[in-house]
C-alpha cells in the first residue's frame, strides 16, 4: 500500500521519472561512445556492432528493457507536466514564465515528443532492419556489414537535417532533465553544483557527439 501511494504521489512520480531519466542517460553515453568508433576505426565498429547484434544478453534482456524506459519515461512525463500544468494557478500561466524557468524546463513536453519521434526513426533506420536482416531475410551473420549500412544513412541530406535537430533538442532536454533529475533522487546537497555543472557538460558532450557522427559520415562520402 505504502509503494502504492508513493508512486502515485507527486513526488514518487518525481522519483520515478528521475530514475528513468538517469537509465536513459547511461544508455546514450554508452550509445554515444560505441558509435563514435565509426569515427575512429571501421573495423572497431563493425566488430563492436556485432557483438551487440548477437549477444543474447543485449538483444533479449536489454534492448526490451531500454524500449519500455524510453517509453515510460516520456508518457509519464507527459502526464506528469500535463498534471502539474492543470494544477497551477490561473495567474502563473499569463505571467512571464522565462522570468522564473529556463526555456528548456518550460518545454519539456516540446522536446520530449521530437526526442521520441527520432528514437522512433532511429529503431526504423536500425533496429527494424536487424530484425528484418536476421528474422525476415535470415541472412548470415555478417560482421563486416555494419560500417557501411551506417554510412548509407547519412548520405540522405534530409535525414541527416533531421538527426541534428533532434540531437539539439536533446541537449535542450538534457540540460533541465539531467539535474532536476539528480535533484529528484537526492543529489541536491554539497555537491548540487558541481553535479548542476557535470550534467550540463553531459547535455552538450553527448548530444554535440552524436553530431559530429552524423555529420561526419554525411560529408564523408561526398569526397571534397
């Protein structure tokens, strides 16, 4: 009853909503590390790309789990800003917002629902092909394609376009999300401020990341 209660508080919403936040967060660092390698060496990719590909763990326990925390995470913090939204006082909402919150922290929901569309994209770009090449196809496995099918990708100056804004969105998302996250679970003591300032880097670093790879393999192939 009691674990009932809190999540259906406000604050146990709070909570929960954090801790998904923190999973994510640990997911695109990780993400964002082991395609970076496509940057660095071809075949450091491909190789790392097939061991993620074939591994049971990864493939039956962790991708499940990471497609449920994706979602969760957004539905719910869709309810939970449409509920606090709904909660406010009539006189907050034709205030002037920007004097109290940054942009991000008022748009979370904007942010939020272009995040999910790229994560839908990119499950459609990769995701959906490894099963349709495994499953649908049942193509041997083949550790040297990975690299290239990355590359096709991003020739597309259109989806490139719209790999970027969604990577700035999601350092817009970041920069509120990772501390009031933080926050959320306790983090808000001595070392607030220096976790305020490693969560910021973290909502550049990464998502600056994911641009510099996307732009990378875009221009790559056009040979200049």
């Amino acid at each position: 009853m009691a674990a009932s209660t809190l999540l259906n508080s406000s604050i146990g919403r709070k909570v929960t909503m954090a801790l998904s936040g923190v999973f994510l967060i640990s997911f695109l660092a990780l993400h964002v590390s082991l395609n970076m390698t496509s940057v660095i060496d071809r075949d450091t990719f491909n190789s790392v790309s097939h061991f993620m590909g074939y591994n049971p763990v990864v493939q039956y326990l962790l991708q499940p789990i990471l497609a449920f925390g994706v979602f969760f995470h957004f539905i719910a913090g869709i309810a939970l800003e449409l509920k606090n939204r709904r909660a406010r006082p009539i006189g907050y909402v034709v205030n002037n917002g920007s004097a109290n919150s940054t942009w991000a922290s008022r748009n979370m929901i904007v942010s939020g629902l272009v995040i999910l569309a790229y994560f839908g994209l990119h499950w459609y770009d990769f995701w959906f092909r490894e099963l349709d090449y495994k499953f649908l196809e049942q193509q041997a496995p083949n550790a040297t394609r990975y690299y290239d099918e990355l590359v096709h990708k991003f020739k597309s100056p259109i989806r490139t376009g719209l790999y970027c804004v969604a990577f700035v969105l999601l350092g817009v998302h970041l920069w509120h999300g990772v501390v009031s996250s933080l926050q959320s679970i306790g983090f808000n003591n001595q070392y607030a401020r220096a976790l305020s300032k490693l969560g910021r880097g973290f909502a550049i670093v990464v998502p600056a990341g994911f641009i510099v790879i996307a732009l990378y393999h875009h221009f790559g192939h056009l040979n200049f």
